[in-house]
C-alpha cells in the first residue's frame, strides 16, 4: 500500500494497526525528490532505464509507529515475529546509483518530514468534508 493510501486510512481509524509483524524493509520517496529525479532522467539519461526512488528505509512496524506518534494514536502489533501476510520480499529498495550520478541531489526529503506533510494533508482534507 502506498505511504499516503496507509497514513490516510490511520488518521480516519484513529489508531494505527498492522496485519503482521512489520519486519519487513521499504525505501519510501518523497513526490519532490522524485520529481527532481525524473527531470534529471529526461534531461540526462538519453533513453536509458533508470532507476528513481527513494533513500529513507525503514521497516513497516517503525514507519507505522511513526505514524501512530504523529497522529498520537495507539499503535496495534502482534508482539511475536509472525509470517507475512502475503508474500512480498523481506527488503524492496533499488539502485540508485546511476540516477545520482545523472546529477548532484545530496539531499532527500526526510521520512519523518514527508509523513508530517502527509498526515496535515489528509487531515485538511478530513476537515473540509
């Protein structure tokens, strides 16, 4: 589920609960560093495949506590290491290092950052319903 799908749905159910352990690794990207890559590729790439994604990896149990703390709602986990739901790889991260080198991007947008500017959308958004 995308991070935005995730944080939308915890600020509407006032709590923030996980279907299995969480102990699997994402690499999420913010829409502002991930814009200023795909420029980067249209201007520089000359039709090669490059990868674009993000820096900040973390696994789903810590992204979902940092949620539930912005949102200052209870965090439900199983306790004990359970099998996964379904069965996506343990760590989804890619290369990019050929993306970097197209140009100079020293600085990505924190995660944390990224879920604070998330979460005051959605509850904009909530508010003017």
């Amino acid at each position: 589920t995308p991070l935005y799908s995730s944080a939308a749905s915890d600020v509407y159910k006032r709590q923030v609960e996980l279907m299995d352990s969480g102990q699997r690794l994402r690499t999420y990207c913010h829409v502002n560093d991930a814009a200023e890559m795909l420029i980067a590729v249209l201007l520089e790439a000359e039709g090669e495949i490059v990868n674009v994604g993000g820096v900040s990896s973390v696994s789903i149990r810590e992204l979902g506590f940092q949620i539930a703390q912005q949102l200052d709602v209870p965090f439900i986990a199983p306790a004990h290491h359970q099998d996964a739901v379904d069965s996506s790889p343990a760590v989804v991260n890619l290369d990019l290092s050929r993306v970097r080198s197209l140009f100079e991007k020293r600085e990505f947008v924190p995660l944390d950052q990224g879920l604070r500017q998330i979460i005051e959308w959605y509850k904009y958004l909530l508010s003017h319903e």
